[in-house]
C-alpha cells in the first residue's frame, strides 16, 4: 500500500484507537459508530496528520506512541505540585508570562507542543508566534521546565524528527 493509501489506513487506525480509548464501551453499536467516525475523519483529515513517506509515517508513529505515556507521567506530576501549591500554607504562586522561541517548523509539531503544554497542569499556552511562544506559568519552576530544561520540546522534535 502506497502514499494516500497508507495514510488513509494509519489515520484510521490512530482515530479509532482513540476512539477505543475515550468510549471505553464494546458493544456493536459503539463499536460501529466508532468505526464509521474513524473512518470519515481519516478520509477527510489524513493529508494533514500524517505526511511523508512510509518508512518516516511508522517512525513518527512509534515514537508518538512512546511520547504519550510519557507527557502522561507530566501531567501526574504537574497534578502533584499545582495541589501542592494550593494545599501549602503559603500558597507558593506566582503567577507569570514567558516567552521561548522553538525550532519546531511543522505545523502538527508545534500543535503539539502547544497542546502538552496546555494540558499539563501549571501552565497555559496563550499563543504561537514565528515559533515563539507565550506560556501563562503559575509559578516560576513550571515556567523553568519549559525554558531552561526543554525536555518537553526536544521530545516533540524527535517525534516529528525535526533536530
């Protein structure tokens, strides 16, 4: 299977393997509807989600597929320390805006980042600009992981192997 076939087929079974995920529900009538969804989504959208040749579409998939449950351990600790801030006597918030340049070029990458970004608690992307971000932090450490360390960034980068 080649080009827009193949990228029909991945989209499919990434949207309904999503679907899986979120319904949680098996029998005949979800699982149909989840189907008929998957597949409409993946004829409409495949072109924007997955780009480039097999070898690269297997590639980026795999290593999305490792990033995820990754950016899920994120969000558990983000979780652990926005309740700790709130449950601490002091309240150790200090609200604050910062901006970071990225060399992520896509479109889908930095959709991304933007998105992990806003999904993990603490901090809130506000907009993209020529690949700079502004991010709303809710204190200074979660606003340091997103521009000292990059882990985050260079993740997504190798997802989409933009080095």
């Amino acid at each position: 299977m080649r080009g827009k076939g193949f990228g029909i087929l991945v989209t499919f079974c990434m949207m309904f393997l999503f679907w899986l995920l979120l319904s949680g529900i098996f029998d005949v009538l979800h699982l149909t509807a989840g189907l008929v969804c998957s597949a409409i989504v993946a004829l409409i959208s495949h072109d924007m989600i997955i780009k480039g040749d097999e070898e690269k579409i297997l590639s980026k998939s795999f290593k999305l597929a490792i990033y995820i449950p990754w950016e899920l351990w994120q969000i558990v600790l983000a979780n652990l320390d926005v309740a700790y801030r709130v449950l601490h006597p002091k309240m150790p918030i200090d609200p604050l805006i910062i901006e970071f340049d990225t060399t992520l070029q896509s479109d889908l990458a930095l959709v991304t980042l933007a998105n992990s970004i806003t999904l993990t608690p603490g901090t809130i992307t506000i907009g993209i600009t020529n690949g700079r971000f502004s991010v709303h932090a809710i204190a200074k450490e979660p606003a340091e992981a997103l521009t000292v360390d990059g882990t985050m960034q260079q993740k997504v980068a190798d997802v989409y192997m933009e080095w």
